[in-house]
C-alpha cells in the first residue's frame, strides 16, 4: 500500500514533503509553535490547534448562554467557507524549524570505585590553580574523606562524620576558582551562594534554606544528584555577629543559627524553581546530610586579632618579641585559631560544624606571571586562542608581564586585576589587527604596557617597527 501511495504523489508533492517535515506545527490560533505549546490536534486541510486554545473554546462555549439552535439556523452555509484558503496562511518565513536531537550521552556514574585519590585530586587542581599548595592540599584530603563517606557501609555501627570546610583568604586568592575546578573534576552539582543576601526566616532577603534550592536547580532538579553535591557559600565573614546589641541581628548571629540544621545534615523542604516558599512553588524534600558545605571569606580584620593575640603572648624582657614583629609577616593568617575567628564574631556551634579551617595566602609578582601563562585556561592562551582565529600570532615578552603583574598588585584585588588590566591593554589590539591581512604576528612589549611605546608588529615574513596606539 505504501508503494502505490507513493506512486499517486506528484514529484512536487515528494519534494515538500521532507521540507514540511522540518518545520514545526503552529497553532492556527495562538501562533505558537509546538516546542512550546505543546502536543497539536490536527483539523481538516492542516489546521493544527493546541490543547490550551481547545480547552479555551470549549470553556467559552460552556460557560455562554448561546441558543445554539438559533446559532445554527442563522448560521451561513459551512460548505461555502474555503478550509483550504486556511492552510496558507502562515508564510514560510514565520515558520519555525525544529530542533535537532542532541545525542543523549549516558549518566555517568558516581561511586566509591571512581573516587580519585587525593594526589589525583591535587594534580588536577594544580593544571588549573597556581601556588596554594597547602590549601589544595587539604581540600583534596577533605573532599576524599566526605566521598567515601557518603558511599562507605554502616552495618558496623561506626559512622563517619561530615569533613565541610572553611577557607579563608585574601580577595582574589582563588577561593571560589578552586571550588569550581574541584566540582568541574568530581563531575558533581555545585551551587555557590553569596552570604550577604541571607537572612532569617520572616525577613527581605533570601532564605537560607535557598541556597538548597540553587543545588537543587544545578541538579536539574534531580535529589539524589543534589544530595550528593556542593554547596560553597562565599562572603562567610560578613554573618558575624554585629557588635551593637540593641538591634535583631537578623543578617548575622541568626543566619549562623539558621544554618546549623544545613551543616549538620538534616531534611529540609526546598521550593523547587525558586528562592522562596508561596503557594504556588511546588516543595520537595532534600537531605543535607551527604553534601559537602565548603564557605569561604576574606576575614579582613582577622589579622589585627591574630596580631593582637600574639603581641599579649610575648614576654618582658632581652628575649620579648617586638611590638611590631609582625606587621609585616604576610603568613600572618596561617596562625589563625578557632579563638580568633570567635572573637571576630563567628559562633562557636557554626564553628564545631566546620572542622577543616585552611588558609590561603595572597598573591606574590611572581605568582601573579605564573597565573597569566601557565594554568590551562591563562588568560593569555585564552588571547592567543582569539586572535589565531584571525591567523594573527599573539607573544608577550617577559617584561611586559612582570609589568601587568606590578600593576595588579597595585590594585590590592588580587588575580582578579588581571583581567581588567589585559582588557585595557588589547582593546586597541583586538580593534586593528583584523583592519589588516598582512599581519602575521604581534608582540606585546613592555614599553607598551609602561605607556613609553608601543607593541611590535610583524608582517607575514617581515618585521615592522612599533605599532603607534591610542
């Protein structure tokens, strides 16, 4: 049957047909297509109705006092109306084309055989983040620990306990970097949180049960993927306590009280698609206990605390230690103690539910070079990718980048700086060098980053004298 139909069809009939083929179907009434309207009914002559425009009429017919035999008797001759005039009255350029089907690739799964090891973990950190040893360290242990806790057997009664972290550091030491590389390698839903929009139930602001629902939303709503993920909650510092005590601390103690049930690990019920609990967000239920909470925060008054400390420990006398010995010491916050972060403002419960306290150091010039070239996504190799999309080779001299490295640390922001100070710098670049073909190669001087000349420009087998910019 199907051969003879095939053969009843005109060849302009065979030719349409794949094209229609590739177009979706639109409702006659609302104009959607179907990817969005759902599931079409099809009418007579290729009219296609949604279920919603349907459901709509049908309801509008109900609920109307229509004498339907006084309708049908004034009603015109049905045979009269053209149906097929119909069919043509989307143009093809108001057609939308469907989707291909990606490839579906198979879950990956996630169990205690696939774990890696620690110096496996920590030699991956290294392709991405420089220096930090200690930190990406203990992170790596930290992170092995938990995973085969959440995967490791009961039936002996001994339960492991939650390893969640605390990292703190200087802005633009790589906090937050680390936690992404860590998740991107573990191949596990990460969430990340900014503290100072959270405060106590009953309050504006976000809930603290919302950064919950941000690993849930980075699951793909899936739970059990969720209870198995990370949750970093950047900005920690700014929830201490408040020193004035006449007010509701509302955005600081309470918020360290509300997240002690997270950090422990307990159920929690979570608006699925939102921030906040109402009436019309559906909620779901998620365990925290099996996800690892890592927070983080500059602590910017932390070392006058330490310093402090340690200037009332030393002694009077030809051995006492001076005064001043370390205002300058820049390892000032490894010595940090459980203490010191209470006295700065951190209750001792919030505390006792972060057993690993790690610190990260600041950036040094020659940390800051290393950052620009070496990790696998630099920030020059990310330029060089650019520009060799436009065949044009890209080169810094070694100078020029110990002179950006100078200059960020001007800026007291870390490696964040050197971004920006590169975006100011190629502006010029990435605007000229496609004016030209014949450019083969450009060289970034320091000169030109010390604004005393420009950078040197190469011509596909000849060399040029410094490129003049703005």
């Amino acid at each position: 049957m199907s051969d003879d139909k095939d053969l009843l069809e005109t060849p302009d009939e065979k030719e349409d047909k794949p094209k229609k083929e590739e177009y979706e179907k639109i409702c006659f009434m609302c104009r959607r297509p179907e990817s969005k309207a759902g599931k079409m009914i099809d009418l007579p002559n290729n009219i296609h109705i949604c279920t919603d425009c349907m459901q709509r009429s049908f309801d509008t017919m109900n609920s109307s006092n229509i004498n339907y035999d006084d309708l049908m008797k004034n009603m015109p001759n049905i045979s009269m109306i053209d149906l097929s005039s119909l069919q043509n009255q989307i143009p093809k350029n108001q057609q939308v084309k469907k989707k291909q089907p990606k490839e579906k690739i198979a879950p990956k799964v996630f169990d205690i055989k696939s774990i890696p090891a620690p110096h496996k973990i920590k030699a991956s950190l290294d392709e991405y983040v420089i220096g930090q040893d200690y930190a990406k360290k203990v992170m790596s242990v930290a992170v092995y620990n938990h995973y085969k806790r959440v995967f490791a057997d009961c039936a002996d009664e001994i339960e492991i306990e939650k390893s969640n972290m605390l990292m703190i550091g200087p802005t633009g030491s790589g906090k937050t970097y680390m936690v992404k590389t860590l998740a991107r390698l573990l191949d596990v839903p990460l969430a990340i949180a900014d503290a100072t929009s959270l405060t106590e139930a009953g309050y504006i602001g976000d809930d603290i049960e919302s950064v919950v629902s941000k690993l849930l939303a980075a699951a793909d709503n899936d739970v059990e993927k969720a209870e198995h993920g990370i949750i970093f909650i950047d900005e920690i510092d700014k929830i201490a306590k408040k020193k004035n005590t006449n007010q509701r601390d509302v955005s600081g103690e309470a918020v360290q009280q509300g997240m002690l049930k997270l950090l422990e690990g307990s159920e929690i019920e979570v608006p699925v698609g939102a921030n906040s609990k109402n009436a019309m967000v559906p909620l779901t239920t998620v365990n925290t206990r099996n996800i690892l909470f890592i927070c983080g925060g500059a602590f910017p008054d932390l070392e006058g605390i330490i310093k402090e400390r340690l200037n009332k420990s030393a002694s009077i006398g030809f051995n006492a230690d001076l005064k001043d010995k370390y205002d300058h010491d820049s390892k000032i916050l490894e010595k940090v103690t459980v203490d010191d972060l209470r006295k700065f403002g951190m209750i001792p419960e919030f505390l006792g539910r972060l057993p690993v306290i790690f610190t990260l150091s600041g950036l040094t010039k020659d940390m800051l070079v290393e950052i620009l070239k070496e990790p696998k996504n630099a920030i020059l190799k990310q330029y060089q990718k650019l520009l060799a999309l436009d065949e044009v080779k890209l080169e810094f001299e070694e100078g020029a980048l110990r002179a950006i490295a100078d200059m960020a640390l001007d800026k007291h922001t870390g490696a964040r700086a050197l971004r920006a100070i590169l975006e100011e710098y190629m502006l010029d670049i990435m605007y000229e060098i496609p004016k030209d073909d014949s450019i083969g190669e450009v060289v970034i001087t320091e000169d030109y980053i010390r604004h005393t000349g420009g950078p040197r420009i190469l011509l596909r087998g000849q060399e040029l004298p410094q490129l003049e910019m703005n």
